[in-house]
C-alpha cells in the first residue's frame, strides 16, 4: 500500500545539447523530491511523471538514466539502499508505462549526499538531497552517423568503462557507458566487436597480469573484458558478433602513472570494431 505523504515537488525541465566523445544527444532532466525515508511513488508524483513524458515525440526513441539519492539522516548503508529504491521505482514506473518510448537503460542509488557544514544545525535533514533525477536521451541518429565513419580495426570512442581497483568490477559512474555501448550493438546488427582489457599500477609493461580479488587468479584484464562480454551476451546479443582479450599492462594511456586520475584511466576496458 502506498504511503500516502505530501513531499514537496520540485519540477525543472532542462534542454541542453551533451556531447560525449562519440555522439551529440539531447537530454530532458527532471527531480522529484521526497520526505523522510519515503521511496515509493506518491499520485502526485506519478502524474507529473506522465505529463512530462506525454511531451516527448513518439517518433523517436529515447535512453533512460534515473539517480536516487538520501540525505545524511540514517546509516550510510540505509540510505544506500533507500536511493536505490527510489530510482528503481520511478525506473519501474516509466520503463511499463512508458514501454514503446525507451530504450531501456538503468538506474543508479548515489547513496546520502555529503553534509555541507554543521550538520547538528540542521533540523529534519535536507529536502533537495532527498531526491530522483532523471535524464532522457534521444540520440540514436548520432551513433549511427558516427558508425559510419567508423573503419575496421578502429577503435570506438565511447566515454569511460573503468573498474574497481583490483576487481572485475565496473566502477558504477561507468555503468552509463555500458549501457550505451549495448545500444549501440542492438541498433547495429551487423557490428561485431573485440572488447579489450586492461590494468593499471605495474612498474613495467611487460609484465603479466595482474591479480584478481574475485576470482583469486592472475587474469584481471581478462576478467574485465569477459565480465562486459558476458553482460552484453546475457542482453541479448549474438556471441558471435563479440570476442574479449585481456592486454595486461602493454597499452596504458598514461605511463608513467603519475597520478590516481592515470590509474583510473588505464583500469579500462575498450571496443575494437571487427567487422561492420
């Protein structure tokens, strides 16, 4: 049964042009604000969501990203788990009501937003950090034109599939990226791909991989690019359009590593376009 509480609604509609490496994409963002420990969607809320969404062209396809976030009140893991459940209701709520107008895409909990200041000076938390963001995207005439531009053994530029030190493990700001990586595929039926893995942190290029906390073996870029190879076969798309191959530490893009920014960066995965 809903929880029928009152939150105070903040509606803001944003067109603006995002240009990641690869496309030009429109976005629509929007937030909806909630109570105290409140996640699920109340009458209000849903309204606002089909009259916004109402206003898109049905003749285009859309990509969606939802963002919950808590505020301070409550443990670091309650709140993780609350911003998880309000950007899943609201997922759950456009991708069936909304079915013929996106292509899904995923949501992300962001978790309690850091305090500014004294937090013993604030009574009852902060309402704007108790919220959903969502973002709509309509960009598939971009990736096919850049397609296009594409030749073989040419590396498709997409922003950044970066893991976990150590682990196999996409760090969740590239989960996004993956996502558009799989739309790609699923608009492009005849591309086929190598997805490449890499580390970072080895004094020397040529030394073998390094170690995985996972799966406790000695192929972690190999691990990494298996894991997105994995994900996109279990997606629905023909294994025989992907192949995967781990590249240790011989292509960093920053060597020496001089920062934690490089070694970000060289944690990586990347597509190589096989055939088009």
């Amino acid at each position: 049964m809903r929880k029928q509480l009152f939150p105070l609604l903040f509606f803001a509609l944003l067109w603006c042009a995002w240009q990641p490496n690869y496309l030009k994409a429109q976005v629509d963002s929007f937030k909806l604000y909630y109570d105290i420990g409140v996640y699920e969607l109340t009458n209000a809320q849903e309204k606002l969501l089909r009259d916004h969404l109402k206003q898109l062209d049905t003749a285009n396809k859309y990509r969606i990203q939802v963002k919950g976030s808590a505020d301070y009140l409550g443990t670091p893991e309650s709140n993780q788990i609350l911003s998880e459940n309000r950007a899943k209701a609201v997922f759950d709520f456009i991708d069936a009501y909304f079915d013929t107008l996106i292509i899904k895409n995923e949501y992300l909990g962001l978790g309690e937003i850091p305090v500014k200041g004294d937090a013993t000076q604030l009574i009852g938390g902060v309402q704007e950090d108790r919220n959903v963001t969502v973002y709509l995207r309509y960009q598939q005439e971009e990736i096919k034109t850049k397609l296009g531009t594409l030749k073989l053994e040419e590396n498709l530029v997409l922003e950044d599939l970066n893991f976990q030190p150590g682990r196999h493990i996409l760090l969740k700001e590239s989960v996004p990226n993956l996502f558009e990586l799989l739309q790609i595929m699923e608009e492009n039926p005849d591309l086929k791909i190598e997805i490449e893995g890499h580390i970072c942190c080895h004094s020397d290029p040529n030394k073998p991989d390094a170690f995985d906390i996972d799966t406790k073996d000695y192929k972690l870029s190999e691990n990494r690019a298996k894991n997105i190879y994995k994900f996109l076969i279990r997606k629905g798309i023909d294994p025989k359009r992907l192949s995967y191959k781990g590249y240790g530490f011989q292509r960093p893009l920053f060597y020496p590593e001089r920062t934690s920014l490089h070694q970000k960066k060289n944690r990586r995965v990347e597509i190589k376009v096989v055939d088009l």
